[in-house]
C-alpha cells in the first residue's frame, strides 16, 4: 500500500529513507477511501488532512452565487489533493473536494505533516514537490490569460493527457475556464486534422 509512495518520496528526493523513517511514515500517513462523488472536503469546513492519491480521481471546485462549478484542481493517481490554505491556516475552506472516481489514498494530518518535515528526506521532497506545483499554478494562470481556448486544450493534451481519459468534457472544459461549447468546438477542429 505505501509503495506507490515511497516511490514518490524517491523521485523527489536524493536523500534515503532510514527504517526508522519508513516506520514512521507507515505511522503518519492513515488508509482512506472515498465512494465516486464523496466529499474528502465540504465548502466551510476546516480542511483537516492532505491526500496522498493511491488509486482513483478527484477533483477541487468552488460553486459560484449561481450554482456554477469552477474546477480548480483535477488529481490522479501519485497526486496530491488538499485545499493548502484551509489546512495550513485552518481556516474554513471555500471549496469543495469530491472523489471522481472510487479513491484510495493515504492522509495525513498537519501535525503529522510538521513530524515527518524533520525527516531530511520528507523535507526535500515536500521543497521540489512545492517548487513544482508553484510552476504548473502559474503557468496555468498564465494559459488562462493568455492562450485562445484551442491552445490551453493541446497544453491539456501534452502535460495531463490522462485527464481526457479519466474526466468528462464538462470538467475538463471548466478546468480549462472555457465553456463545453467552446471544447467541443476545439476538440472536433482537432480531430479534422
């Protein structure tokens, strides 16, 4: 159950893991599943774990005043799921994290997060996995608010692939902020090529 990742822990870090590190991170990190569509996170409630994504899909929205979903963040398999700011400041989350997909994961509390940063390995692996997700925020800040609707799905394409796979149109469309018209649009000028 914790190969998947401990492997990750690897890939992010140079630095070995002791056995008495691995024990601890067996420790730490606690089993979870959630059904298709079970809230991991309700909008309003202090966002207590982050997830460690073993099998399955989910999925981080806000609901706007008219009842719009807006997705903020899509997640797979050796991805993260938590809302920081929520767990980090405790404070009331203002959105919603749903499991896409039946999901099984691994959770971890602050305070379990806070033991686990003194172990070098952890502490490096949570600086690059940081560094990483601060890059792909802004570059899909950035797409936003720069590229047309046809250039945001084929960076979609290239660098989360299996997204397409694995959400339907409409989320992947407001993933992307545009609407379904507008992928589907996008999706059949692709396919004519």
């Amino acid at each position: 159950m914790y190969e998947s990742l401990f492997s990750y822990i690897h890939q992010y870090s140079e630095s070995p893991l002791t056995a008495a590190d691995e024990i601890l991170i067996k420790k730490s990190f606690v089993p979870a599943t959630l059904k298709k569509k079970e809230l991991f996170l309700k909008q309003g409630d202090v966002c207590q774990y982050t997830g460690f994504i073993l099998q399955g899909a989910m999925r981080q929205y806000s609901i706007d005043s008219s009842g719009t979903e807006h997705i903020i963040q899509l997640a797979i398999e050796n991805w993260w799921m938590v809302d920081r700011e929520s767990y980090l400041m405790k404070t009331p989350s203002v959105y919603n994290i749903d499991a896409w997909e039946d999901t099984k994961l691994l959770i971890l509390k602050l305070a379990d997060l806070e033991r686990l940063l003194t172990i070098p390995t952890i502490k490096e692996m949570f600086w690059q996995m940081n560094q990483s997700n601060f890059i792909a925020s802004q570059k899909r800040l950035n797409y936003s608010i720069t590229l047309p609707a046809k250039e945001r799905y084929e960076a979609l394409l290239k660098n989360y692939p299996d997204f397409v796979q694995r959400f339907p149109q409409h989320t992947i469309a407001s993933y992307l902020g545009i609407s379904k018209e507008t992928l589907s649009r996008v999706r059949s000028k692709l396919f004519q090529k």
